[in-house]
C-alpha cells in the first residue's frame, strides 16, 4: 500500500538523498514482522535480556505457543488482551502471540496505582490480563469486579487459584494454530496516552497504522539486521513499542531489553554487545553527560541516538557531541496518537532548536489557534497539525474527543510550533503549557533553554505561577549539579540577561528531583498544580 506523499512542500529541498519520500507498506498484520525476520534469519539473535539471549526461531514460536493458549483460552478477534508488564521477554511474547490470535493489545503502564488501573480496566474489558506477580495488587480490586477475566502470571511458578503461570502454561500447548485473517486496518492497539498528565485516552491503532510507522523509521535511518538497539524504552509506551520492538523485529535486528535501568551497567551492556541504536527522552541523556564515568565507556558502535519526548536543551546536545567525539544527537517528535514517530531530523542535517521535518508520507502545517483553518506563513507560531498513515483510528468510547482531534483527516496535535522555510519544525510548547504573563505569551521550554546554559543547573522545568496582577509569573523549578550552589537570584540574573524582559524568570525555586513520567518526561503538571494549590492557600488565608 503506497502512501500519500503530500504535495510539495518547503522540507522537499532538505530531503535526505538516500530516502524515499513514500513507501509501498505490506498489507500484513504486525505480528508478520517476527514470523517473516523468525523464516529468513531463525538463529539471529532477537532479543537479549540480562544474560538470555533469545533467536528469533524461539522468540516467534514462543508466541506461537501463546497465541495458541489464547486460542484455548476462548479469545477471539477483537477481544482485548491487557498486559501489565515491566520490560520482560514475556512482553514481547505476549504481544505478538495476541496480534497473530487476532486480539487487540491494551498496554498498561506498571507503574499506574489502582484507580488508574481500573480506569483502563474496566473501559476496555479485557479477556485476558497477563501480568506481572508483583502487580497483583493493583489489579486485584478490578479482578474482584470482573471476575470472568483470566489472569496469566509472569514470574509465579504454578497455577494458582487466581493466575495461571505463564512459564507453565506455554509448556502445555501443542499442535497447531489455525491462523485469524487480519485485515491491515483492524485495530491492533488501544494505547492509552494521558493518564500522568491528564484524563487518560485510548488512541486506537491499527495494524496498518504500526506497520507504516515502524517502517518509516527503519528507512528513515537506514536500518539492517545488523542493530543492536539499545531497549531502555518501555515496551508499554508507543514509542518503545516502535523503535524497541516493531521496528526492530521488521529488519531482523537485535533488541537489547532493560528491565531496570541503570547508567553505568547500560553504558557496560552497550560497550559489550556494541549497540549501534539508542532512543530515550533528555533527561536519560542529561544523566549520561553528567555521569562521571561516562568517557570511560566505548561508544564507538553508536550510529546515532535519538531524543524524543520533550526538547533537549541545546548544551546538553553540545555536550553529548563532545564527550562521544561526534556521536550524532538527532532530535524528533512524535505523540501516540501517530505511533508516534512523525518528524525527525535528517541525520545529516541536524538543525538545532528544531526537531526536523516531516518523514516519509507524513505531512505537517501550522495552522491559526482560534479556528485551526488558516495555514500560517513561515516562523509563524500556531498549532501543528498532522496527516499520515501512522495516525490514529480515533480514541476508544470517546465519540466527542475523537471528532476534536481529528478533523478533515488531519490530527491537531495540540502543541505550539512553527514550520521555517525550509520545513524545520520548532515546538514552541503545549498549548496549555503557555505562561500568560500580562498578555504576553511566554513558551516555558525557550526559557528552559536559557538555563540549561547556566553551569550549576542539571534538570529544571519553568511553569506560570499565578500571580494576581501579571496572571501569570515564569517560575523555574531547578535541580542543581553536585558542589553547586548559586543563589535564586544569580539565577534570575543569568536568565534577565539572555531573554526578553517579559519572558525573564521571576521566581526559583530549588528542588532535589523533577516529578517525571517513565519515559522521562517531566511532569511540569504536577508543578503547576503545586503552585496553584499554594496561591488558593494563601489567598484564602488572607
């Protein structure tokens, strides 16, 4: 199936030499990745997990044997099966096994808390919940409730009244499994976005839609079966599910899979089995530049890395170029709600303060905030909209928000950005994220920037307090490097002499960690809600 190449537009002059600007996708389901890399290349190495080192023969009959179990175990298609699972071979089994019996995959965070669980729990009403033994907990109040589920345990050792063993119950399936037809467009993945940073929404994404996106970002970037990619996403995330498993199954390549990540034994498994691939968010590589250890390691097999999930302050990327003697930093951008890779940086063309272009068959505008019609010229700020065949279904039960999403087959992002006039995309920042600060728009992130320069600072996040005469005021919630200790003001004087009067920070505040999502995002909502529970305080104790 080829894709929609959009008309022609200003990122066409910078295009990559080596990349097509569409691609002919198979019209196959996801799961076919494993099976057809498991025919051509059965004794590669598929998956390394701490000392496991899993071919891809094993990995693809293993999920065979799964797909088989669900088969006895009364799934059909369409039925949901839940995972709840930290980064385990398991997962990956489980995964595929569920796409080839025809269910659709509900990935669930492990580290949500009950009510959150249940949330997702009880709309999607899975049949199956495979999950990890030392989540029971949390999910033991929805089993109580929806007692028809089965429960498959990751870790216990027998069945039990509650689950049966994962381990034991592969072991028990023999013959064969008579394969579901999967149309490329049947939902595949209901994979809920939100749920630390507002009310959780399950985007709905179809076989074709994680087919298209796992090979726009193998080709984009040239991949063989020879990476070794670095797993320190989590698998339950969109963005890990691509680059860490879809992406990699669909070339044949090897996944390195972290269950716990720590720097300097990632940095040694890096080194040792010479991953040439590694995504994260920035603050895995601040925490990388900063280590002491860092130059110790050999990096020499990384290709590139790559930065999503939130801008990377431009000395951070600085800093990384120097300490890895060239070691490319590209930078992107991507939301679930597009599987969720959308626009990367060519990688011989970083731009800094951007995070690229749009890839293949993938179009971009910036369109007016207050009716989200009127394409802006170049350097204009406004909301980014998106069209490609990564982009959602719509989100599961939720009719109203689906239609404010997706309108005339474009996905409204709901981020700030501009588009220069060569088709560099700069996120400004969250719509809602904006400071207001006597009608001034104030974008948090170009702020960040600034005191990601300043030397004592190793992470901050700057929010808008409310104030009852400005609306809002910049405040600057930092994290200082070790032996640092500047003065709030020596920090609100580093920043009035690099920014705009109005965009200046007018109050820090020190702190020993940022609150973050477990991809690394830092959670600047939780901060504004701190500081507008505090204003509510002293307003009322006044």
């Amino acid at each position: 199936m080829a894709g929609k190449v959009p008309k022609q537009r200003s990122w066409f002059t910078v295009w990559p030499k080596t990349v097509p600007k569409s691609l002919n996708y198979p019209k196959i389901g996801l799961w076919e990745f494993l099976a057809q890399s498991a025919k051509k290349r059965p004794q590669q190495t598929a998956v390394i997990h701490n000392s496991q080192r899993i071919s891809y023969s094993e990995l693809d009959f293993s999920s065979q044997k799964f797909a088989l179990a669900l088969d006895q175990l009364g799934v059909k298609k369409g039925d949901r099966v839940a995972l709840f699972l930290h980064n385990v071979p398991e997962y990956v089994i489980s995964y595929y096994g569920a796409l080839r019996q025809g269910a659709v995959i509900v990935p669930m965070n492990p580290l949500i808390k009950e009510e959150e669980f249940n949330t997702i729990f009880s709309s999607t009403l899975p049949k199956i919940l495979v999950l990890d033994e030392t989540l029971f907990s949390i999910a033991t109040p929805s089993l109580n409730e929806f007692s028809q589920v089965n429960t498959i345990s990751v870790g216990s050792k027998e069945k039990s009244e509650r689950a049966q063993s994962f381990d034991s119950l592969l072991t028990r399936q023999e013959g064969q499994l008579e394969q579901v037809e999967i149309n490329p467009n049947d939902l595949a993945v209901i994979q809920y976005t939100g749920g630390t940073t507002g009310v959780p929404k399950g985007a709905m994404l179809s076989h074709r839609n994680l087919v298209a996106n796992a090979l726009q970002n193998c080709v984009w970037f040239n991949w063989t079966d020879q990476e070794v990619v670095m797993g320190t996403l989590p698998l339950y995330h969109s963005w890990g599910a691509c680059v860490n498993m879809n992406s990699v199954f669909a070339v044949g390549a090897t996944l390195l899979l972290f269950t716990r990540f720590s720097i300097n034994q990632g940095l040694e498994a890096l080194e040792r089995e010479k991953a040439t691939v590694w995504y994260g968010p920035p603050t895995l590589f601040t925490m990388l530049v900063n280590n002491p250890k860092f130059s110790d390691y050999d990096l020499s097999s990384l290709r590139y890395v790559k930065i999503g999930a939130a801008p990377i302050p431009e000395e951070i990327r600085r800093q990384w170029v120097t300490l890895t003697g060239g070691v490319s930093m590209v930078l992107g951008y991507g939301l679930t709600e597009a599987c969720p890779e959308t626009i990367s940086s060519p990688p011989e063309d970083i731009r800094p303060g951007t995070v690229g272009i749009p890839i293949i068959d993938t179009d971009a505008k910036i369109v007016d905030i207050e009716t989200g019609r009127m394409e802006l010229p170049a350097d204009e700020p406004g909301e980014l909209i998106l069209h490609g065949p990564q982009v959602m279904q719509g989100y599961w039960k939720d009719p109203a928000q689906t239609k404010f999403a997706l309108r005339d087959g474009w996905l409204f992002t709901g981020d700030m950005a501009s588009i220069d006039k060569e088709g560099y995309v700069t996120i400004r920042d969250r719509l809602k994220n904006t400071i207001k600060y006597k009608g001034y728009t104030v974008f948090p992130a170009e702020v960040e920037n600034v005191l990601y320069k300043h030397p004592s600072v190793k992470e901050c996040c700057v929010i808008g307090k409310p104030d009852s005469l400005a609306g809002e005021i910049p405040k600057a919630f930092i994290v200082l490097k070790e032996e640092h200790n500047p003065t709030p003001e020596k920090i609100i004087e580093f920043c009035q002499k690099r920014i705009a009067p109005f965009k200046r920070i007018r109050e820090v505040e020190f702190v020993d960690s940022l609150p973050k999502t477990a991809v690394g995002k830092i959670l600047a909502r939780e901060l504004r809600e701190q500081e507008r529970k505090r204003h509510s305080e002293t307003s009322e104790s006044k």
